[in-house]
C-alpha cells in the first residue's frame, strides 16, 4: 500500500509584487498554514518519503516551509509538470518515484488537486488552501499507478487542526 499526501499550497499574496502567476509568493497566513500543516502531518504521519513540488513560487515555498517546521527530513524535488497538473500529469510524476517510496507528498494547486482526489477514488472534494487529503492507493509500484487505485483516508484543513497541534 502506497499513499499519496496531496497538499494544496498556502494562501498567496495578490496584492505582492510579481511578474506572472508562477511568481505569486505567500501570504503570513499562507505561510503560517505551511508550517502548521507540516507539524500536523509530522504528529499524525504518515511522514511522507518523498516531496515533490510544483514550480510555482507559492507551493515551493510551503513544500519547504512544511518541511522544515514538520521535520520531515525530506528533499524536495521541483518540477515544472505540477505547475496546473491533470491527474493523469500527476500520475507521470509520481510513476516516476522509486518503488522505496512508501508516502509521497505532492505540493500543488486547484482545481489538479481536487481533480486528482476524485481520480484516484471517486470521492468528490474541495481543497481550500493549504488542505492536505491523503489517499491510500493499493499498488506496490508508482508505475501502476492509475485512476480508480485509491481509497481517500482523511481531508484536513488548517483550520480543522489549529487546536491539535503545537
């Protein structure tokens, strides 16, 4: 059993200074969220593997911020293919992960995200900035990974965990 942590980034800043989309940076909420969802996932696990991140600046950022205050220990690997990701964009990355990979978490946007949660198990969800959904897919290789493989375990915000955690 393999599970994929999907992990929306936090809340950007529309008002900041930045050429394009792809340059969009965090707010202090957005950051704070990062943080928080990074230590819940390191109190709750399962602790991912593997990150892999959207290029875009805004899920960069709460990758590293995640994982820095969760201490997860994780390098991140950043690509360009989860910058407005399908699912079926998803699933190439993610074929690509060693079969050592047991979690992986994945940093990026609506809609891909909530997109790729119905994908894989059929359940229909919004992700809010900085929700974190894990989905338990059974295959024993990220090579058989495909639509309809996945079970969804749980849908968090940071909201819903404020008061849990530290």
């Amino acid at each position: 059993m393999k599970r994929i942590v999907l992990f929306r980034h936090g809340k950007s800043d529309w008002d900041a200074e930045y050429g394009n989309d792809h340059d969009r940076p965090l707010q202090g909420r957005g950051k704070k969220a990062a943080k928080l969802m990074g230590r819940f996932l390191r109190q709750s696990g399962p602790l991912p593997d593997a990150v892999v991140s959207s290029s875009a600046k805004r899920a960069h950022r709460t990758a590293e911020l995640a994982n820095r205050d969760g201490e997860w220990g994780v390098e991140i690997q950043v690509t360009g293919n989860l910058y407005g990701a399908s699912p079926r964009e998803l699933v190439a990355v993610l074929s690509e992960l060693s079969a050592e990979v047991e979690t992986v978490v994945a940093v990026g946007h609506e809609p891909g995200w909530s997109s790729a949660v119905e994908y894989f198990t059929g359940a229909r969800v919004q992700m809010p900035t900085a929700a974190m959904a894990c989905v338990a897919v059974g295959i024993s290789s990220w090579a058989d990974l495909a639509a309809g493989t996945g079970e969804l375990e749980w849908l968090v915000t940071p909201r819903t965990v404020a008061g849990s955690v530290g």
